[in-house]
C-alpha cells in the first residue's frame, strides 16, 4: 500500500514538472526586437513598450529589445508624449526573434499640412524627462532652433531653473539653480569637455554654435554612473548620428541680419549632411558645418566707485566705453557608426569648435579726486579730475578638437560599453595691447545723479587732445591649453529576479589633465621724449547713448604703435611691473582622476530606485612661479601637490503613479575641485609695499549633498505640469583672503608684518529653491486656434554662504538670482511657426567686497525674443522662411554697487534682426 501510495504520489510531482516545464519553456524562448518611429521614420528615442507583461523602453535610437516572452500571438503597446497610445500585435517565434517597426502619427498630423518638427522635438523632450529615473531637462535639434539662440548656452536658458551669465549680449556660461558655473559638468557625448579658460574649470558654451547639437540634457540629480563634478549640475551636448534620423537626409541653412546699434550685419550658414549605408544599412555618417560673423557694437558707462558729498551719494569714478567687435564661429561635427547586427554597435565622434574675437575698445575714464562742491542732492561741480583717454587691442583665437570612439556590445546576458576621448582646447590671445594718455589733475566739471544712469559734464578741456600726454603702452599675449584623454567601461547585468527590467551597473573611468597657462607681458613708461594725444591727429566720437554722454577725441591704436615704433625714446621698459605680471599668471597642472562606480536600478512595479556609489581618487601636481621686487628677478619654480579620495553615495526614487503621474525624489552628492589659478603655487613678493600673493595647492575641494523631491504631470494634450524642491549643503566654498601681519619667508624674501592674499576655504554655503513648469499645446481651441501653446516656468532660488573671508555676516551666494523664469507663446500649423519669449532673471551677487557696500551685484534681466517662419513642402524635403529678433526690448546688461542707485556698469546692445531660409531635404 506504501509503495503504490508512493509511486502514485511520484506520478503527481512527475506531471506537476513536465506542466511546469511545458509552461515555463515558452517564457523563456522568444525574443522581440523592434523599433519605435514617427510618420517620418524618424527614432522616437525613450519610448514606453509593454508587452507580455513586460515593460522598457527605447534607446536613443528608438530600438528597444524585450527578451524572455511566450511563444504565439502578443499585443505590443507602445506610450510617448503626445502620441497617446498605440497598439500593435505581433506574432513570436520560440526559434528566431521577431522584428517589429512601429510608427507612431500624432493627433494634429491629419490636418497639418506640413510639420516643421518643433512639437516633434518637444515631444522627445518630454518623454525623454518622463522615463528617466533622475531629474532631467532635455532639448531636441529642432527645440534649438525655435528662438534665435546662438550658442549651446542660450539655447538651454529658457529651461527650468537655468539662467547664463552674458558677455556682449550672448550667453557664455549656463547657471544652473543659481550655482556658480564652474560647478556645472560640461560632457560632449558623455566625456567630460575641455576648457579653454585660463584661470578656471568651466566651459565656454557660446564656443559652441547650437546649429551642431543633436541633444541637449541638463541634469540636474546625479546617478553613480556620472562624473561627481557637477554640484551644480551637468550639461549634456550629443552631437548628431546618422541612425538618430531616418534613410539620407540633409539640411542647409543662412542666414542674414542687422544689429540697430551700428547698423552692421551678421550672417551665417551651416549645412548638415548624412544617412545610412551599406548592404545592410549597417553603416552611418554625419557630416556638419556651420559659420557665422557677427560685427557687434556695445556701449557703455560706469561708475566704478562711489564716494559722498553732502551725505549723499555721488560716483567717484566716471568711464565712458565704446566696444567695436567682431566676432566668427567655425564648427564641424563629423560622426561615423557601424553596427553590422543587433549586439554591437561600434562609433567614432568627432569635433571642432573655433571662436575668434576682435575688439577694439575706446575709453575715456574720468576719476574725480578734487573738491566736489554739492549744488542739491543730486546735483554739484567738481574740481582737480584727472583724465584719462584709453585704445585697447584684443584678439582672441580659441579651439576645440575631440575625438571618442567606442562601442556598446551585447554580450551574453549583459551590455558592455566602452569609450576612450582625447581633446583639445586652446584659448590664444595674439595681442591684448592698451595705450593710455592722461592729463594731470586739471580736469573740472558737474555731475548729476538723479537718474541712475548718472551724467557727469567735463569742461571743454577734457576735449583737448593737446591737453594728454603719452602714459603706458602694455603688450599682453597668452596661451592656454588643456588636454583631457578619457577612458571608461561600463558593464550592465539584468537583474530580472529583482522586478522586471532590474538591472545593476559597474564601471571605471580615468580622466588625465594636462592644463597649462604661458603669458607674456611686457609694459613701458614714458621715455624721454614726451608727446600728447595730439600728435596722432585723432578722430573724435561725438557721443555714446544717443547724445546723452559727450566723448571726444579717441587714440588711434595703428597711429600710436606707428609713432612710438618710430620714436623709441618715446618708451621706457618697465621691468620689474613686466615680469611680475608675467610670472604671476604661469603655471602647469597635471591632474588625474579614477572613478569606479557600482548602482543598481530597481524596477519593484511603478517604483523605480537607483541606488549606488562612486569613488574618485584625485591625484594632482602643480608648478608656477615665483617673483620678488627686491632683485626684480625670477625665483626657483614653486611646486605643490594634492591627493584625496572621495565616496559619492546617491540615491534617485521614481513612481509611476500612472501613465501620467510620476513622483520623484532623489539624495546626491558631488564635488567642486578648485581652479587653476587658485591651485597654482605661483609667488609675487613685493617686498616695498611688503605684500604677498600667492596660490594655495593645499585647498580642499567643495563637496555637496543634494536632495531633491518633485512631481510631474503630462497632460492629455501634448505638455507637462511640474514642480520640484532642491536643496544643496555645499562645504568648503573657496574666497581670496587677505592675511595680516603674516611673518615668514615668501619667494625667498624674509618678511614681517606682511599681508598675504591667498585663496583660503571658507565654512559652508546652501542653496534651496522650488521650481514650477507648465508647458502646453492649446490643442482643445477651435479651428486653427489649435495651434497655440504656452509655456512658463518660474524657479524660486534662496542661498546663503558663511565663513567668508573677512565677512561676519551670513553673504548670498555668488551668481545666484532669488527669482529666474521663462514666458513663452507659440504657434505651430499648416506650415507656419511663430514663437515669442520673455526670460527674466533677478539681481545677483557677483564680485564679494570688504563690506556690503563694496558688493558688485549684476542688476535684474528680462530679454524678449521671438521667431516666425513658414514651411512648404512635406516632410521629407521642404524649405522654411524665418524672421527673428532678439533683446527686442533692447534690455541692457547693468551692475551695481551695494546699492541699486550707485551704478557699476550700464552696457547696450540693441536689437539684432535676422532673416533666412532653411532646406530641409
């Protein structure tokens, strides 16, 4: 009985098995491959597919892969922004995998007649921001050029919590929730960018004309797998593929326009070439080049300093400046992929940005010094100013080359990718030269401060170029260089047991940093032979500001050097201000960084948490100069050096709430290594004035913990809602301090009682801010009235830094603006596009002085740009006409000092106007 009871109980397990068996062996044999495309053909990168209970989504390309699904009939369903949802079945195979292309057509795409690919390139945003599992803002090529931006800079500003810091009216660095940018991470196709500054880490973006992006992301909580040297966030810029569009395409481009100030005219083409090829299409190529010249005129008037009379306020210094300049872009992207099957996927990345710069820059400078005899509160004379007439020369040439190749492999169960880059940044200044002819304190006049814009009113001598005499000529030429050479892998393993989609995530990465800054400066006195302004025959310029502010006669910069080259006694060699100047800006940096990570991404049903670490070891030696007036001679190079190692935990959460809801919060952490100069050991001993400044090789980085919570909701119609908290606790933030009564030897020189500048870490500084989004196709209006859409975002940012130097009270941080927003009102139908925008950002803190009078704050900004172009053709070729303006409200760029009536610097550009045509083939 036992043993039939036995064997009938070894019949039931053996049929429970074989079932088990027959059930599980279709789970795992087929596989689906597939391709997510919008009516153009074109990827539609990040794309949400969800099949037999499983759920991923598409790369960059549109591919998406779903393995371990039953054999037989299946329904995939594919969910993007703005598209709503699409439904496909599919037959899958147990001995092959199935391929499937998927072609998504949007809502509006019966009645467009053509669409010109902006909502298209919002669409990819926004999704792209919806499946990533940290915070993330994201632009599209066609989202670029939408308004008239320039540069990479401008073309990100109109983002959430983004603003830039302006040089001549364009944006040059991006700031990110008012952290200074230096503190951004600038990666191009995922490596860290070299910059070409001399004194600092961070990256010129206006180098970078935005006609080469393919992609831009900002991001703003960082994952294990990302470079730790972002606190305040990192800048993302993907160039363009091949396999990111569809078949052979191309685009040409030119443009022409005016700038109101000087009547001058910009004009620029670029011009984009690439497709597919091969038997297989296996192979890709993009070709990309883009010029643009622009003739800039700026003027402005400051007032530097500001002293009393009668109590009340009145400049201390008055400068009138005329900037003329010109300025070119050269940019070329070439990229080249082959990928001869599904599991590898191998690519070469290359790039060069060129940027030259040549101004001439009239000024006329007026120091008041003497009796100031008040008239009224706002008005009086003054006597006994002294008069100083100024031409500077500048040329500057900057370039950068980068070259990556890589590859990303499917191999066994796992992914492996591999990259290696080398680039090349160089910023040249040929000639940076400034004659200065000066009067003697003779100079008399009135002032008037009851406008901000103050007006000072010289006597009729100030007019007289007899009246200045030859004072300084100086000759300045740099060089700086970096070189990066990076190499990373990354390995990916699924992780299925854990949820479906499950994945943990390892790598390393070197960074090696070669940085070098070599200055040649050379200055002269008057000589023996004395001569004035007059001598040149100089042509005079009436006035600046339409008539507000008389300027009179200029130097001639070809005049001067013509008469001092033929009359050499004209010049005196000053030595010892010479090499100073030249030693001090010297040195060499020779950084190395190792980075492991490990993260793991969880997928436990709508939760999705990526939790990880990374380490870097910095390694670091550095040598500069040093320089003392008691021989007026070169000392012994000074050397230092840095080592420290640093853990980056982080962890990034998600919840899919539903289709539309997501929730976010994430805790980060990130670092800030000092610049350059600052680490630089270079030593200037002036023994007579018995000062020292000096670098600090021994500084400590900043670190930052950062947390971040926030919402978003993507509406029915194509658009989101939004809001997100930030705060970031940074440690460590680093000033320039001015140490008293220091004793020592400094640069061989024995001293007592010395004051030493040297940059020196103060004790913490905070950030904390709420952003809010709401962008919207106005797709319920009647009629064409569907066309519209509206965007806005507001960031509301609050800071405070404590521990600076010789500041007892709590500072705001540096470049940080409380309040930073973009409007916008757009229109896109049946071919026509119309956008207008207003972005505005508050004041800031931007130089920290003795006390909070001495403060320099960059004023409140609001600019208004718009573009309106029409489109003929279809989708695959078609040409576009566009008109655009920018700072159509000819908004200024302006500082002040301590207080908003006390002017600093009052600086316009006008409006520039552009007109073109794009093909689109």
């Amino acid at each position: 009985m036992l043993i039939r009871n036995q064997a009938a109980l070894l019949r039931r397990v053996s049929a429970l098995a074989l079932m088990s068996l027959a059930v599980a062996a279709p789970a795992v044999a087929a596989d689906l491959r597939g391709r997510v495309v919008d009516a153009a053909g074109a990827p539609l990168p990040g794309a949400s597919v969800a099949v037999g209970g499983r759920a991923v989504s598409a790369g960059p390309d549109g591919r998406f892969v779903v393995t371990g699904l039953p054999a037989g009939a299946a329904e995939v369903r594919i969910t993007y922004v703005g598209y709503g949802a699409s439904t496909t079945s599919v037959s899958l195979s147990d001995s092959q995998a199935t391929d499937v292309t998927v072609t998504l057509t949007p809502p509006e795409q019966v009645s467009e007649i053509v669409v010109t690919g902006q909502r298209a390139a919002e669409r990819r945003a926004l999704q792209v921001k919806k499946v990533a599992n940290n915070f993330v803002e994201a632009l599209y090529a066609n989202d670029v050029g939408k308004l008239p931006d320039q540069n990479v800079a401008e073309a990100v500003h109109r983002l959430p919590g983004i603003t830039v810091a302006n040089d001549q009216g364009e944006g040059r660095y991006v700031i990110i929730r008012g952290v200074d940018p230096r503190y951004a991470n600038v990666t191009v196709n995922g490596q860290t960018a070299a910059a070409p500054e001399p004194d600092n880490r961070q990256v010129k973006l206006d180098d970078i004309p935005s006609s080469l992006i393919g992609q831009v992301s900002v991001i703003k909580s960082l994952t294990p797998d990302l470079d730790a040297a972002a606190i305040a966030g990192q800048v993302d810029i993907v160039t363009l593929s091949a396999f990111d569009r569809h078949g052979t395409f191309g685009s040409a481009r030119a443009a022409y326009g005016q700038f109101d100030q000087n009547d001058k005219h910009p004009y620029e083409g670029d011009l984009t070439l690439g497709g597919t090829f091969g038997a297989d299409k296996q192979f890709g190529a993009v070709l990309s080049a883009n010029y643009s010249k622009r003739p800039v005129e700026s003027q402005n008037v400051a007032g530097a300093s500001w002293t009393t009379a009668g109590g009340n306020p009145i400049p201390a210094d008055y400068d009138l400046r005329d900037y003329n300049l010109t300025r070119e872009r050269t940019g070329f992207v070439g990229n080249f992929d082959y990928r001869p099957n599904d599991d590898v996927q191998l690519y070469l990345r290359t790039q060069y940005s060129k940027f030259t710069d040549h101004e001439t820059r009239d000024r006329f400078r007026l120091p008041i010094s003497g009796t100031i005899t008040p008239a009224s509160a706002t008005t009086g004379a003054f006597a006994k100013a002294t008069g100083t007439r100024y031409v500077r020369r500048r040329d500057e040439d900057d370039n950068t080359k980068t070259v990556s190749a890589g590859g990303k492999f499917n191999v066994g169960t796992g992914k492996l990718s591999v990259d290696a880059a080398w680039s090349r940044a160089e910023k040249t200044d040929p000639l940076r030269s400034e004659f200065q002819f000066a009067t003697g304190k003779t100079m008399t006049g009135s002032y008037d401060v009851s406008d901000v814009l103050f007006q000072i009113t010289p006597g009729a001598s100030a007019f007289d170029p007899a009246q200045y005499t030859f004072k300084s000529v100086n000759y300045d030429r740099r060089e700086a260089v970096e070189t990066l050479k990076q190499a990373r892998a990354d390995y990916q393993l699924p992780l299925d047991a854990m949820g479906e989609g499950s994945s943990l995530k390892f790598g390393v990465k070197l960074t090696d940093r070669d940085k070098t800054n070599d200055r040649t400066y050379t200055t002269y006195d008057p000589g023996s032979l004395a001569f004035t302004l007059a001598a040149l025959n100089p042509a005079s310029l009436a006035s600046t500001y339409d008539g507000r502010y008389a300027f009179g006669p200029k130097v001639d910069y070809t005049a001067a050097q013509a008469y001092v080259t033929a009359n050499p006694t004209t010049l005196k060699l000053n030595a010892a201000k010479s090499l100073s100047t030249d030693l001090l800006s010297d040195y060499a940096v020779s950084e190395k960084i190792w980075a492991g990570y490990a993260m793991a991404t969880l997928k436990l049903g709508r939760v999705t948490l990526v939790p990880g670490l990374r380490v870097e070891t910095t390694d670091g030696d550095y040598s500069a100069k040093t320089f003392n007036n008691t021989t007026s001679t070169r000392g012994p190079d000074a050397t230092g050096s840095n080592k420290y190692t640093n853990w980056f935990p982080g962890l990034n959460a998600k919840m899919d709430v539903n289709e539309r809801l997501v929730l976010r919060a994430a805790a980060t952490t990130a670092i800030g290594r000092p610049d350059y100069n600052q680490l630089a050991p270079a030593i200037t001993v002036d023994a007579t004035a018995n000062t020292v400044t000096t670098g600090n090789p021994d500084l400590k980085p900043l670190t930052s913990t950062n947390l971040d919570a926030g919402f978003e909701y993507y509406l029915p119609t194509q658009g989101v809602l939004s809001a997100s908290l930030f705060f970031k606790d940074i440690q460590d933030p680093i000033f320039s301090r001015a140490l008293l009564n220091q004793a020592g030897t400094f640069g061989g020189v024995a001293l007592s009682g010395a004051t030493v500048t040297t940059p020196l870490n103060a004790r913490k500084a905070t950030v904390s801010g709420l952003e809010l989004n709401a962008q919207s196709q106005l797709s319920f209006l009647p009629g064409v009235l569907d066309g519209f859409g509206a965007g806005v975002n507001l960031t509301l940012i609050d800071s405070s830094i404590k521990g600076v130097p010789g500041r007892l009270e709590s500072l705001q941080l540096v470049q940080q603006s409380k309040t930073v927003g973009t409007a916008q009102l757009f229109y896109e139908k049946h071919g026509l596009t119309a956008r207008v925008a207003y972005s505005y950002r508050s004041k800031f803190l931007y130089t920290i002085g003795a006390d909070a009078g001495s403060d320099i704050y960059w004023d409140k900004h609001g600019q208004v740009d718009a573009r309106i172009a029409y489109a003929i053709g279809n989708k695959a070729r078609s040409a576009t006409i566009f008109l655009e303006g920018s700072n159509l409200n000819n908004e200024p760029w302006r500082t002040f000092v301590g207080q908003k009536n006390r002017l600093g610097e009052n600086e316009r550009y006008g409006r520039t106007f552009r007109t073109g045509v794009q093909l689109s083939f």
